[in-house]
C-alpha cells in the first residue's frame, strides 16, 4: 500500500505542476505479477490487448499509449519484463539494482535505470569495511546467476583493498536444499563480519536460513555483523518480523540519499494510519480468478491525495517507496525534456548506510591481526591472506604516518624520523664551533701552542747573539719559528661555519705553511751535514755552506708546493658543502676539497720532504757534538711522519665535523713535536741552564 500510496503521489504533483508538461496529463495502470513469472508474462501480454482476452503475438490496441513501464522487481523478472517490452516500443524504467547484462542496449534497448548501477555499492561496502577495520569477512550470497556473478566481480575488489574474504558461500533459498549447504559453514565462526548479497524478495528468506545455519554450529556464533546489498528501507520488517536475530549484532543496508528521509517515534502507528487510508482511497481487486480470462478492475480512486495530511505526505516519501516517486519524476521529466527539445540530462545519486543495532554491546572486530601502529609497516605472513601480517619497524630514515602502512617513506635529505619514527622533523645544522666542548679544546689548545711557540721565538730574539742560538742557524730556526707558529693559527681556519673564504684558504694555507717549515728543518739537517764534511782537509763541501744554500731548499721546496695550490685552486676549486648522510639527524657544514686527489698530492708532497729530512737526519744523528741537533731533528721527524701516517686512516674513518677535528689534531700534534723536539731543550739551556750556553762547551768532543 506505501508503494502504490508514493506513486499516486508522484503521478498527482506532476499533473498538477503548471512548468512540467503543459497540457499533458500522465495517465496510469498498476498492475501486481505476485512474483510470479506467469503472472508477468499475463501483465504484460495486457498491455498489447485491450479486450477482455489477452491474445499472444497480435497487438489489439489501435494507438500505442503506454509509454514507460516502472518496475522494482529481481533481476529476473526485469529480464523477462524487457525481452517481452522490445515489440511494444515501451521504455522500461526500473527503481532497483539490476543486472548487468540489462545494460546491453543491443538486446534491451529501452531499459533504463533510476537508481544506481549495482557496482556503486562495492565502493560503499569497502569503506564501510575499512572504517570499522573489519578486514577479515565472509561473502554469503543467494544461490542464483547474480550471486555467482556478485563473488566474481566483487570478490578481487576486496583484495584489492587489502580485505581477506575468509569464504565465499551460496545458499539455497529452498528449504528442501538447505541440508547441502552445511559443508563448510565451520569457517563460519572464525569471523565476525559477513556481507550478505540477496534481493528484496528474498531477504527475509536468506536471513532465516542463516540464522538457522548459525544455531547448527558446534559453538554457536554470537554478535555477528551483516552488510547487506539490498537497496530497501529494512526498517519494517527488521522492526515487525518473527525472526529472532538471535545471533545478530547488527546489520547494515544502503539507501540513496535523499533530504525527504526523517526518523518515526511510532512506525507502527504511522504505518497502520498509511494502510487504513490507502485501503480507502485505492480499493483495488482482481474480479475472477487471475489466470483465467482477464479480470483485472480499475481501482477506485475515492478520495484525493490531498486530502492526506502534508506532514504524512512527506513521512510516506521517507521511506524506501521514494525510489518509486523519484523514478515517476524522473520519466515525467524526460518526457518533458523531449517536448523542450532539452538536452539529456544525467543523475547523481549518493547512498546513505542505515544500520540497525539488536544489542547495546559495541561492534565486534572482525580482523587477522591488530593495526600495524604509524611507524610500522606490515609485512606479509608467508601462507596466510594479505590481511594477516606482521608489524616491522620502518628502517632508519624511513617514516610511516598512518595505521597499516604497507611500507615506509623515506624523509627528505634535510629531515629525519622522530624517535617513533611516525613524522619527518628538521635535521639539526652542525659543523665545528666554538661552542662545541671539542672546539673549544682545539681552539684552547691552538693558542696555547701558539703562545708558547712566541715565547719561544721572543727568546731567540732576546739571546741573539748567544752561542746556542748563533751555533742551530739563527735564519733558519726564525723560519721555523715563525711557520710554526702560522700552523697553530690556521687551526682557526677549520673551526666555526665554513664560509668560501675559509674554504679556499684550509688546505692551500695548511700545505704551504707545513711545507716551509718542513723544507726549513730539511735545510737545517743538510746544513749540519755540509759543516761536518767541511771540517775534513780536502772536502769542498764548504763551498756550498752560507745562506744561499739553505735559502734555495726552502724556496724551491715553498714553489713545488705553491705550484701544487695553485693548480688545485684554479681548477679544482674548494667550496662549502653540507653532508645530510653520514650523520644521523644533522646537516654537518663543512669544506669540500673539491678534489680529493689534489689533496692527497699536496699532502704526499709534505711527506716527501718529511721523509727526505727524517732520512738525511737519521744518517746524521752520530755526528760530534757540535752538530748534535741532527738528533732532535731526527726524533722529531720521527713524532711527524707518526702523526701524519696514522692521520690518513683516522681521517678517511671518521665522518662529518670529526674529520675536521682529526685534522685539526694532526696540525697541532706535528706542529708541537716540531716545536717540543727542536726548540724546548735550546730554551731549557737557554733559561734554566745558561752556563752551558758558552762556546767552550759546544766545542767539546
């Protein structure tokens, strides 16, 4: 009665409305098949005669007046309803889920749909599914072509999305049969969700078979949750039906969206209000038997629609019949649109989820494992379903922001992962300041050096002219002084943020300053080898002592090298660069050489002069006393080749702001042995001892 009650509605609003179809008025016949085949096919045969017999193949009619066919019925039907509906030219409208292959206009040319197709559910259903988590469920379907069709096609869309379908059953809605579907029903109990695919004629069928499936287990399954895909207001015969439900939580059904559609304080009172009056105003009845000759009789229409109460008006339309009122107006509106010459217009629908809860208990779960938490990404266990994994930590620098991730993003170069590595945060800038406890060591250490390598020379410069500093070669020790002394200072060139300026004068500064005081002290050792040989008769090593000699080492030895910077400045050019890699959360600023192998040469270079000295020292540490400084020379290449040996391994094993600080220490540490080897005993003498600082006593032996 709702049903017919929506759609006189709908006729009764389109006559009366003045802008849709002007001097046209929609007639109407209602006609009930009772779900039966043969009664369809008699329904049908109607329309092609207008007698009292209804006479297959010949079209009695002498005007074609029946222009569309509204129906909501199964598949099956809407097949059999638009095979016999091609000879009449009549275009059939239906307002409930058909099956595809009514889609095929070769065949069904004058099928259409006021509804959605079917498959604008699946996106509904899986949503539904992922927003309770429920990736574990079971695919329950009536046993007919659609159902086979439905595992199918929706059954990959599920796995798709990451949701196991545990089994798949169909159920024969024929008591006689329902013993055959119990092998396999043990799976049953293993999940807590089960989408039911069913129609509207039999979905009270397909619950009571279920539900009698469920009592037979071993453990009855208890507090189970069914979405279903029947497009129908489930609010009467979920709230008035005899089944029990007892092993229900709750079901889920879709509805298209519509503004008309409120809630009932008392559903059963407005729907026996509803009932009374359509038994009034539409008393319609078969007058003999309806297989026999025909017999239908015109309902009475006695009263006026409008005459019904505008707040039951739109209550009525609230229910499921609205697909029937929207499917009147959407024909009357096509048909307009053909008089106006309009355009084909297109329909939008929305589905709404309705659910119905039978107990106050929350939803149950219904999944494999539990989320994988942000951070974590799932793993597959080797044999299960997709949804069934393990939760693996995201690897260092890799983050996973939301649940079940399936795997995990790496940061940007300048960002890293938080502790729970669920976010990327800011890497922390770093490079060797002042601030640092190591660079304040290193900077702390470097001026004392330094301080100390200038007292050193202010002692030289205040004992002159005495016999000590006179005898180790007062021009040479003054060189060796002072590039001492610049060493120490360029320690300050690797701490603090790298600027170009310090880049470009690191390296080139640090080769040519070690490079003048080892070739000094290179000078030094083959002056005091020269003066012995020029102490025996015959020798003319004497003619190469003086000034010259000494001056031409160190300037030939300062060219090679500056010839070394040079090249490497102009061509390989040192810049500032940041390293986001080798130190986990920072940005380390640093120089880059901008060649590595022109700063291995230039520090091979420094190491050649170094071992020339330590080899021409070594050959000359037993000369007499006089010339005894070939010994601290000797001890004291030997501190710097220590140093600078084990520098290369420890440079190319540390990272970031580290290998600055290895070099740092490789400077001050050769630096000082020079400085501690050569210059601490002449000033101890000097100072502490200064009656051994006679000319007598450095003639002796």
């Amino acid at each position: 009665k709702l049903m017919l009650l929506s759609f006189q509605i709908a006729i009764q609003e389109v006559n009366h409305n003045h802008l849709l179809l002007p001097n046209i008025t929609l007639g109407y016949t209602i006609h009930d098949n009772y779900f039966d085949p043969r009664m369809t096919s008699d329904v049908l045969l109607d329309l092609l005669s207008a007698g009292e017999a209804n006479i297959p193949n010949y079209s009695c009619r002498k005007t074609k007046s029946t222009l569309a066919v509204l129906e909501g019925m199964d598949s099956e039907y809407s097949t059999q309803i638009a095979t016999m509906l091609v000879s009449l030219f009549s275009f059939q409208v239906s307002y409930a889920f058909a099956s595809p292959s009514l889609s095929d206009k070769t065949y069904f040319p004058f099928f259409y749909e006021s509804v959605p197709k079917e498959g604008a559910q699946y996106l509904g259903i899986i949503t539904l599914l992922q927003y309770f988590k429920w990736t574990l469920i079971g695919l329950v379907v009536a046993d007919t072509n659609n159902g086979e069709q439905f595992i199918r096609t929706f059954e990959p869309v599920l796995t798709q999305n990451n949701i196991c379908v545990v089994f798949s059953q169909t159920i024969s809605l024929d008591p006689q049969k329902m013993k055959l579907n119990f092998i396999g029903f043990h799976q049953w109990s293993q999940v807590n969700v089960y989408l039911y695919y069913a129609k509207a004629l039999s979905f009270k069928e397909g619950i009571y078979i279920i539900q009698h499936i469920l009592g037979s287990l071993t453990k009855p399954s208890v507090g189970k949750v069914w979405v279903t895909t029947v497009l129908w207001d489930l609010t009467y015969e979920m709230t008035y039906s005899p089944l029990t439900f007892k092993y229900t939580h709750s079901i889920f059904s879709f509805l298209i969206q519509t503004e008309k559609r409120t809630t009932y304080d008392s559903f059963e009172k407005f729907y026996m209000s509803i009932q009374r009056f359509a038994d009034n105003a539409f008393l319609c009845s078969y007058a003999k038997h309806p297989l026999a000759v025909k017999g239908w009789t015109r309902c009475q229409e006695k009263e006026n629609v409008e005459m019904l109460p505008q707040r039951m008006v739109e209550r009525t339309l609230t229910l499921d019949t609205y697909n029937i009122y929207s499917a009147v107006w959407n024909v009357a509106t096509s048909i307009n649109d053909v008089y106006s010459s309009f355009s084909k217009r297109s329909m939008v629908h929305v589905l709404d989820v309705i659910s119905f809860l039978l107990t106050a208990q929350p939803l149950p779960p219904s999944r494999c494992v539990e989320s994988c938490p942000p951070g974590f990404m799932k793993v597959a266990q080797e044999g299960k379903p997709i949804c069934c994994y393990d939760c693996h930590i995201c690897a260092e620098g890799t983050i996973s922001t939301k649940e079940d991730s399936e795997q995990c993003i790496q940061c940007p170069e300048d960002q890293h992962p938080n502790k729970y590595r669920d976010q990327c945060i800011p890497k922390r800038i770093n490079f060797l300041s002042y601030k640092d406890n190591l660079g304040i060591i290193l900077a702390s250490l470097a001026m004392f050096l330094a301080l100390t390598t200038g007292l050193v020379l202010g002692t030289f410069i205040k004992f002159l002219e005495t016999p000590l500093v006179k005898a180790n070669n007062r021009n040479l020790s003054f060189i060796l002084l002072v590039s001492l002394l610049c060493s120490f200072l360029i320690s300050f060139l690797f701490i603090g943020q790298p600027t170009r300026a310090t880049c470009l004068l690191q390296q080139t500064a640090f080769s040519i300053i070690f490079s003048v005081a080892v070739s000094s002290l290179l000078a030094k050792t083959i002056t005091v080898v020269l003066a012995f040989l020029a102490t025996k008769p015959g020798n003319r090593a004497s003619r190469w002592l003086g000034k010259s000699l000494a001056n031409s080492i160190i300037l030939c030895s300062f060219t090679l090298q500056v010839i070394i910077c040079s090249i490497w400045l102009g061509v390989y050019s040192p810049f500032t660069s940041s390293d986001k890699h080798s130190q986990p959360g920072e940005i380390v600023l640093q120089c880059n050489a901008g060649s590595v192998a022109m700063f291995y040469v230039a520090l091979g270079y420094m190491g050649f002069l170094a071992a020339v000295c330590f080899t021409v020292a070594f050959l000359a540490r037993n000369l007499p006393g006089a010339f005894n400084e070939a010994k601290l020379i000797t001890f004291s290449m030997l501190v710097f080749c220590a140093v600078w040996v084990s520098f290369v391994p420890t440079y190319l094993s540390t990272k970031g702001k580290y290998m600055v600080a290895v070099q740092i220490f490789s400077i001050l540490a050769s630096s000082a042995g020079l400085l501690g080897c050569i210059f601490i005993p002449k000033c101890y003498i000097i100072l502490l001892r200064p009656h051994l600082n006679t000319k007598e006593h450095l003639m002796i032996k």
